[in-house]
C-alpha cells in the first residue's frame, strides 16, 4: 500500500497513522479514503494541485475538521473516538495556519505564552520565560514585545510557529505557512521551519514550495483528488515522477 | 438682549429652584447609570449565550432582541409601572424606568456584540482551539477582546441615546431632572429652569461623550 521511506531500513515509531479517512462537505467528497503513517522525527510533505484535499486532511488530524469516516491516531491515542478530549489531545499537535492568525491584540509574547498559561497551566512568570526562549528560537526574541500588526508577515508567522512549538506538541501541522507571504518574507519562514525539523520534530507539511519539499522533505505525498496519488522520497516523486499526473504537476509547479 | 437674560437665565428664580433641579439632575445620573450598567452586560450575555448555539434558546433570544427593539421605551416604562403590580410586581417609578431602558439597551447591546463577534475572523477561533484552549476560554482571552474593541463605537452611541430616555420617566412621575425643570418651568412661567437643565444634560453627557471617543482611540490601535 505504502512504499517503505528510503532512509531508514526500521519505521520509526508511528506518531500519526490515518486510516481510511474521508470527509465530505454537504455531497462534495473532499477525501476519498485517505492512508498515512507519520513516524517520530519525520517531515512529511504533502503536495498536490489545490482542492485535491491536503489542507482538509491536515485540519482533520486536529479535528479542525470533523472526519466523515476513518481513524486518526496520534501516538497510539485515538483522535476520532467519540469520547476524546479534544482540548487535551490538541496540546500534543501544533499547527502553523496559512492565515497565521496571530491575536492581534496581544505582543508576539502574549501570542505565545497564552495557551502555556490557560492550557499547561503555568504562571505568567514561568509561561513567559518559555515563551521568550521559544520566540530566541525563531530569532524574534527583540520583537517580544511588539504587536502582531508591528511585524513583517514573515516575522507573524514565525511567532505563529513559536505559539505552536512552545506547547511542545507531538506533532506539528502547517498548513501553507508561506503561500500568504510576500515571496522575499517566505525564505525566513522555510528557515525556522528547517531548524524546527533539525531539532527532531515531526512535521507534516502542506506547501507549494517545491525546493522545500525536494530539499527537506524524508517522504513526499501527491494527493490527487481527495486520495493520495503516490508518495516516497523527493527524489521518487518530484525528481523522477512515474505518474503522467504528476509530472505534469511538477512542470507547472516550475513555472 | 435684556429681555432674553430675563427670559431664560433669571438667577434670582436659579437659586430659589436651586436644590430641586439638583435633586431631579442626581435622579437622572444615577437612573442612567443604572441603566448602562444593567443593560450592557446583561446584553453581552445574551450574546454569549447565543453564541452556544442552543436552537430554541436561541429562538427566545432572537425574538427577545427583536421585540425590545421595536417598541416604543415610552410604552415599556408606562407597561412596566402600571401593568406589572397587575402581575403582583410593585415598582417604584424610577425602578419601572430604568428596568424598561435597560431591557431596551440590552436588546441592542446583544445586536452589536452578536455583529462584533461575527466580525472576529473565523482563524482566531481556529488558532485559538488548536492550542487546546477551549470553547470558553478562547471566547474569553481571544474572542470577546477584540470584540469589546470593535464594539465600543456603536456601544456608546446607543447608551447615551437610551440613556436620555430617562426623561421619558416623567410619564410615571419620576422626579428627574426634565421632569423638575419643565414644571417650574410651567409653575412660574419661565424657562430658566430648563436652560439649567439643559446645561446640566450637557455637563452629564459630553464628558460622557468625551470619555468614549478617548476609549475608542485607546482601544483601536494599541500602540501603533
């Protein structure tokens, strides 16, 4: 079903696994049975023409979108049960949103620190200090104290990762991050999102920055139609594409 | 020029009238702010509360706001005094006032809370719920922020036009500072009383007014 990732002999520990996941909105299937298992550490790029179903089956790992069928796991844990706390089991996934959807009336401090307060539980003096060495790590530690509409789109969506990493998720999910940004603000964005893989974390990506997916991504995902087309190394599906349908994508794609 | 000194600031008549129209000005003050006190937040409530999303609940709200809209205050301060004691409720004249004004404020007070929180986009939601901050708690530290900030424009507005409905308690002999100043006006057939009056309404409203246009600048754009 799955072709075996290239770089390892033993699969890492899964820390995704979706099973025949479908969804649909109103008679639209958006996914049409959809497979896929995310090992510790891996980055997982998801490619694909728009409205073939990435973003959708990213926002289902959350439940951003309510599954229509299927099983989502996140280390070994039931997403989809019926009896799942949804608020716990989304500490555990970070995602980093195309909108970037900072608070706008919080600092790039208040932004990250907020959920390590009214989620973990931390004091404002603990909360702030984590959030302080998450924002070091995206290189926005001078910017603490600004407020969204005071940064670039390339900064706001740096701090957008920092909100998501200081949680310390399992998994993190970004959906488009740069495909909003003005093209000199995106390499800054790759970068953080190149040191965050560095660090070990698992990432699942939905981008069209195809140098990003050839040069960072351990597996590569075509999803074509709802349904995935094809996935394996970059190397398998953007350098040396079997399917027509992809081949073509990956030519347009150029430009 | 003499004669409209006279007319309408005769001093010797302002100081004889002096405590009355003082006591009717404190009615008025605290009649409005009573009624901006009560109708805002029960008004954000209901908003709230909608926002649950519990169908007939919802029902009820919507026909509430919709009907507390529409009817004259006039007619709801005259119901609330003299039909209530019929349902075993006695209110005082200036309880049955400032109740019908604030039920009236709060009834547009949900609408423009209800249009702020619309107005918040749909990812501070998202953003919010995938940090696993729940329902309640993003309404409360991401939502209802911004919607306070979008709100507060119209939100002045409307409490300061239902606030000088307080004049209309005179209907059910409130003591208030229109009601004062008109009837001496009408004892000693001169309007000074009412120049007074009009004066203290100013003094009343537009450091009112004064201080929600400072609000509104401090909230709109923080510090940019």
């Amino acid at each position: 079903m799955t072709s075996t990732p290239a770089t390892t002999a033993v699969p890492p520990e899964t820390i995704v696994s979706i099973e025949g996941l479908r969804k649909s909105f109103g008679n639209v299937e958006v996914l049409r049975g959809v497979d896929l298992k995310v090992g510790k550490g891996e980055a997982v790029v998801i490619v694909g023409s728009s409205g073939s179903g990435k973003s959708t089956c990213l926002r289902c790992i959350n439940r951003l979108e309510e599954p229509t069928a299927g099983t989502i796991r996140l280390g070994g844990q039931e997403v989809t049960g019926p009896k799942v706390d949804l608020d716990r089991l989304r500490r555990g996934i970070g995602m980093v949103f195309q909108g970037i959807h900072l608070y706008p009336h919080k600092t790039a401090l208040g932004n990250v620190s907020l959920a390590l307060r009214k989620v973990v539980g931390l004091s404002k003096e603990a909360a702030e200090q984590k959030a302080r060495h998450h924002l070091e790590v995206v290189g926005l530690a001078h910017k603490a104290d600004a407020y969204p509409a005071e940064l670039s789109g390339g900064q706001q969506q740096r701090v957008g990762i920092a909100r998501a990493m200081a949680l310390e998720p399992q998994v993190m999910l970004f959906d488009e991050p740069t495909s909003a940004l003005d093209p000199e603000l995106v390499g800054e964005v790759l970068n953080v999102m190149v040191r965050t893989k560095e660090m070990g974390m698992t990432m699942i990506v939905v981008t069209h920055e195809m140098k990003f997916a050839r040069d960072v991504a351990d597996r590569v995902v075509f999803m074509d139609h709802g349904a995935i087309l094809a996935e394996g190394t970059p190397q398998e599906i953007l350098i040396n594409p079997q399917h027509q349908r992809i081949r073509d994508f990956v030519m347009r794609s150029h430009g | 020029m003499d004669q409209i000194v006279r007319y309408f600031f005769d001093f010797s008549l302002m100081s004889a009238f002096w405590p009355d129209i003082l006591r009717g000005f404190l009615i008025t003050v605290e009649m409005s702010i009573l009624t901006v006190l009560i109708g805002i937040p029960l008004g954000l409530a209901l908003a709230i509360l909608r926002l649950y999303g519990i169908r007939p609940l919802n029902w009820l709200i919507i026909f509430y706001i919709d009907f507390f809209r529409s009817i004259p205050q006039l007619v709801l301060i005259v119901l609330a005094y003299f039909a209530l004691p019929y349902f075993g409720l006695v209110l005082e004249p200036i309880t049955a006032t400032v109740l019908a004004l604030a039920i009236v404020l709060s009834a547009f007070a949900e609408e423009i809370f209800w249009a702020g929180i619309n107005a918040v986009a749909k990812g501070q939601w998202e953003a919010g719920r995938s940090t696993g901050l729940s329902f309640t708690k993003t309404l409360a530290y991401i939502i209802l922020p911004q919607v306070v900030r979008i709100s507060i424009p119209p939100l002045t507005n409307r409490a300061i036009g239902i606030s000088k409905g307080t004049t209309l308690g005179s209907v059910v002999a409130v003591p208030e500072l229109l009601n004062v100043t008109s009837s001496i006006q009408s004892n000693v057939a001169n309007p000074t009383a009412l120049t007074v009056g009009a004066l203290l309404f100013l003094l009343l409203f537009l450091p009112f007014v004064r201080f929600t246009r400072w609000l509104e600048r401090a909230y709109a754009h923080p510090r940019s």
